[in-house]
C-alpha cells in the first residue's frame, strides 16, 4: 500500500539522512511504486519545501523547546509540520498539527504526541515572525537563519561578494528551481510532444537546442519514457561544450555517475571514437548504460575503478573529462538537503580528493590531448585555485580555453582564463565551474 504524502515525506527524510541518499531519486521511486499524481505533486512541495527550509525550521524548534533537542525522527516530524503551518496556504493549520500529533504518537508514544502538540500549537500562535533573526544579530548570521543557509557559507560568500549580491544569490537558492532539458538526437520534436502534454516551454538561454521547462510531471511524460530528453541545467550541459567538438579517438569519462555529461559526450563523439565511463561504483554504471540505450545512443564501455586509490588502466586518451566530487554549493537549489550535511572541513577533504583525481586524468591524458575538469561548486578552492595549483605542478599542460564549437550564447560566462563560471544570481542556473586543458607533451 502507497503511503500519503505526508508520510511518505518523513520515510525519505529518514533514508535521506541515514543513506545520504538523493531526495529526487527517492521520491521518483515511490511515483514509480502507485503513489497517485495528487499525492506526487503534495509530496513534491512539502519534501522540497522542508529541505529547502530546514535549516531555518530547526532553528525555530530550538526557539520553541525548552528541553533537549528532540530525536530526530521526531524532529522529521515537526520539521514536516512547520512547513505546512508557516509556508503553504492549501493546508489547514489544524491539520498539519493534528497529523504530526499522530505520527509523533506512532513514534515516541504518548511523551511525544504531547511535546509535538505543544510546541505546534505555540508556533501556530506567533506565525512567520518565528523565522525571523533576533534583533542585533551578525550579517551573516541573520541572512542564514532568514534563507536558511549555513552561516559558515553565507560569512565566506559575504567576504567575496557583498551583502547585495549574497542575498540574490540565497533568494535564488530558495526558489523551486527551473528544468532545463537536453533533447537527444534524432528522438522527433520534443517541444510539441511535451506542450502537448501541457509543459510551458522556452528555448534554454545558454546552449544551442536545449529547453527550459515549467509545469508538468517531466521524468513521468511520455517522451521521457521513450528516451527524447534527459533533465539536466544549462550550466551542467556546458560543460562537455567545453571540447573540442567533434571528439575523436579514445574518450575517457573518469568520473561519470549515472551519466548525464556520458550522454552529450556519445551525441559529441566522432563515429568510431571509443568511450569508457569509470566510475568507483558499478549500479550507476548499470544506470548509465540502461540511460543510454534509452536515449538511443550507444553505451560506453564500462570500468569499475577507485581513481584516487590507483591506476585502472595503462592506456592514454584523447580527451578526459573529470566531473569531480564536490560540495556542490552551486546547486543548493537542487540539492537543498546538501545544505544540512556541508561541513567547513568539506572543503579540504574535497579538495585532497579533487587533487588526486587530477592527477589520475592528467596520467590518462595523451600527449596534444584535451582535460576538461569541473565541478558544480561556487566555491574558488575547488575551481580556479585547484586548476591554479594543477597547473603550477604540470608545466606539461596548458589552459586550452573552450572549444571552437562553444555556444556563442554563452561565451558571457567565461572568465579571463577562459574557464566556465556561471554564478546562479546572476545567470539564473546552476553555480558550476569548468576548465579544458591541453597537454602539451
């Protein structure tokens, strides 16, 4: 049997936070399993409204409780709840307190229907103004806790951008985020099929073919089904227009996941050029496989590999693209649950990470061959200054700019280096950075 929304919210939150799982992901699984269009589109708004707000939501609990912080499947449930009191008028107060009494009461019995029903009702009482900072507060302290960002990351950003700018981009992050749609090749006129379907479309802003998308249940249509399109940002499709197109001889994806960026470097490939995705895991490269051949492009061949544990293969390549780990600060609207796991240690831990994979795609690397390394984070020591310290140890390598084939369109997002930088506030997408390289010998 499908569970209702609302509880169906507090099951992902409890294996989001246990499996570090992705809330997306989970939630398309239980579509997937029966759970009705009504309940999808319910589900939908509170989940990615509770992550999206949690930060700001704990932070009122805290206010709230006179005792030790709740457990954290109870916290779930308050969590679910002062969403819907504070935020979403389609839903009666009384019956956001009444349901999370229950659930409480199925999880810490009689104690904890009793701390829930309390603690609701007060902030039943005092509404919105419960989210509000303190007054006196710090800068960064009080933009976190009103955008419910982590003040570590707000103070760094206050420091590179200014307030001003500091607030576009956490108003941003805040927002539902815009679908942008990678059309694959000869897979019919997707536009029609999907306005037919009741999608609002527009061309996408940045790369040449692609689509922004408002409305409708996207990854359940029916040319999604079929295979005509992948889901994927502007700033995360520029990437790969990053080579030199069309890509010949031997292409290595070194860190490919379930394969997004593999998808666009098969439609770049020159016939006959031979692909290999790497990954350390082999299920998203059984995803990527199965993603592929929906898209009717041919799948790679396919390598389970720890990079940063040692070498996987002797061979060199023509062109490697390092989609590297990372914070993934420039996609925090996506991504809204990363927000409570960021840890200021994150970024050294990463950035050791990124480093070694570096130097694995520099070994695999032919001589005149192309590196394309990114990352979706905004943060320099995971972008420029990681790709500045490369270069100072690897005279062999050279900064290539983009190549010849990059979208005109988006050529305003290349620094004076001639790397991609796209900062969401500004370009309305996602916050990645991404440099090619050329190796000179």
């Amino acid at each position: 049997m499908t569970p209702d929304a609302r509880t169906l919210v507090l099951q992902i939150l409890r294996r989001a936070r246990q499996q570090r799982g992705r809330a997306t992901r989970l939630l398309a699984a239980a579509r997937r399993r029966g759970l009705s269009g009504r309940d999808f589109s319910l589900s939908t708004e509170i989940l990615y409204g509770t992550l999206r707000w949690r930060p700001a939501l704990d932070a009122a609990v805290r206010r709230l409780s006179r005792r030790r912080p709740p457990a954290p499947e109870i916290a779930d449930v308050l969590h679910v709840a002062l969403y819907q009191i504070l935020f979403l008028d389609r839903v009666p107060a009384h019956a956001a307190v009444s349901r999370a009494v229950d659930q409480a009461k199925a999880l810490g019995g009689a104690p904890a229907a009793r701390f829930v029903n309390a603690l609701l009702r007060e902030a039943c009482r005092r509404g919105p103004g419960l989210l509000e900072p303190p007054a006196g507060a710090p800068v960064a302290e009080a933009l976190a806790l009103r955008f419910a960002h982590p003040s570590w990351l707000v103070e760094r950003w206050l420091r590179r951008w200014g307030r001003e700018a500091v607030e576009d981009l956490l108003a941003f992050d805040q927002r539902p985020p815009e679908v942008a749609l990678w059309p694959a090749p000869d897979r019919g006129d997707v536009a029609s099929a999907l306005r037919a379907e009741g999608v609002d479309l527009d061309l996408a802003r940045f790369v040449p073919g692609a689509l922004r998308a408002r409305g409708g249940a996207l990854q359940f249509s029916e040319p999604h089904r079929r295979g005509a399109f992948i889901i994927q940002d502007e700033a995360s499709q520029l990437v790969v227009w990053m080579f030199d197109w069309p890509l010949r001889g031997a292409i290595l994806d070194l860190c490919a996941g379930s394969g997004g960026k593999s998808a666009q470097l098969a439609a770049a490939a020159a016939p006959g050029a031979l692909r290999v995705a790497s990954d350390r895991r082999l299920r998203p490269l059984r995803a990527l496989r199965v993603r592929l051949r929906r898209l009717g492009l041919e799948p790679p061949l396919i390598l389970e590999a720890d990079w940063e544990e040692g070498e996987a293969l002797g061979s060199r390549f023509n062109a490697v693209l390092l989609d590297a780990p990372c914070t993934g600060s420039g996609v925090l609207r996506r991504r809204p649950e990363l927000k409570e796991r960021l840890r200021p240690a994150d970024l050294e831990d990463l950035g050791r990470r990124q480093r070694r994979l570096l130097e694995a795609a520099a070994r695999r690397t032919a001589p005149g061959g192309e590196l394309v390394y990114a990352v979706c984070s905004l943060e320099p020591e995971e972008g420029e200054r990681q790709m500045e310290a490369f270069l100072a140890e690897h005279p062999e390598f050279e900064p290539a700019g983009p190549g010849d084939q990059f979208p005109a369109g988006g050529r305003s997002l290349l620094d004076a280096a001639g790397a991609l930088r796209t900062l969401p506030w500004r370009d309305e997408i996602d916050g990645f950075y991404a440099a090619r390289l050329r190796r000179r010998r």
